[in-house]
C-alpha cells in the first residue's frame, strides 16, 4: 500500500483516467464497426468525420498508437471511397 498522500491520490487518479480511456476506446471501436457496417455513402461519410476525430483524439492521448490511428483513418476513408463508387 502507498505510503504517501501523493502516491495515493497518483491511484485515484490513475484508476480514473484507465476508466475514461477505456470507455473513450470502446465508444470508438464501436463506432468504427458501425461506419465499417454501412451501406450508404452518404451516411458513411458524415460518420467518418466523427470516427477520425475520436481516433485522433485517442492517438493524441497515447490511448493507442499514432501509426495504429493513421492505419484506421486510411482503411476507413478507402471503406467510405469504395461505396461512393
């Protein structure tokens, strides 16, 4: 157990901070299969601009990695160019 006032609050912390990036991954994995389900191109890519800035947003606070982000930003967007043609 910690033995200082600070290590203890760097718990408290740290255990909400693991709580919002969890459900800030979550919430964006699933919108990712959500944009990667549709059919309308139209709807994909209104979609799309919010998927890309969640995951700019998680690479930005080291939740994944930056290339991992630039990787779905890239499949996604040729996801999106495929159904408009």
């Amino acid at each position: 157990m910690a033995n200082h006032k600070s290590a203890l609050k760097r718990i408290r912390s740290n255990e909400a901070k693991r709580l919002r990036n969890r459900y800030q991954h979550k919430t964006a994995r699933t919108a990712i299969r959500k944009l990667r389900s549709l059919t309308d191109a139209v709807e994909a890519s209104a979609l799309l601009k919010t998927v890309s800035s969640m995951v700019d947003k998680l690479a930005r606070k080291n939740v994944i990695h930056k290339n991992k982000a630039a990787n779905l930003k890239s499949s996604l967007s040729k996801h999106v160019k495929t159904l408009a043609a």
